[in-house]
C-alpha cells in the first residue's frame, strides 16, 4: 500500500491492521473482564493456558482466527509464574 505522495491510496496495511486488533482480543482473553470474557473462557478455555490451545471444526470462525495469531501474541508477552496453577512448561 503506497502512501498518496507516491501515487496509492493512502490505505493502511489491512492485513497488519488485523493481526493487531487479534491480539488486542487475546490480550482481553487473558485479562479482561465482562460477559464476552467469561464465555470465552467457559467455550474455550477449560483445560488451561492460551499456548494449549488447539484448532477444532467446533470452533467459530473468530476463534480460528484469533488461533491463527496467537504465535505474534505470544512472542511479545511476559508471563509472571505466581502460584504454578496455570503455568506449562
């Protein structure tokens, strides 16, 4: 996507856009709160941590989705250990 000064549209990279507003929703799984959390927890996460996830036909689309980018999301996360409960190694 070329900026107007070289002749595009001055549209933003779509594909970026997304992956970043993906991983702001892995970032509301892990510490958000409110009802789309909690259904996303109860769905989703019974068995532990977002790094044991995996892909399944049972899935919505979105959550495949977000499944796709959790690699990005997880590179530039710290995890604090705590009380070893919800921790894998």
């Amino acid at each position: 996507m070329n900026p107007k000064e070289k002749g595009g549209l001055g549209n933003k990279d779509l594909r970026k856009m997304n992956i970043s507003l993906l991983c702001k929703w892995w970032q509301k799984v892990e510490n958000g709160s409110g009802i789309w959390h909690d259904i996303v927890q109860r769905k989703y996460m019974k068995s532990g941590g977002i790094s044991q996830l995996k892909k399944s036909n049972n899935n919505s689309p979105v959550w495949n989705d977000l499944l796709k980018v959790r690699h990005i999301y997880l590179r530039g996360r710290i995890m604090l250990v705590g009380n070893r409960e919800n921790t894998s190694f």
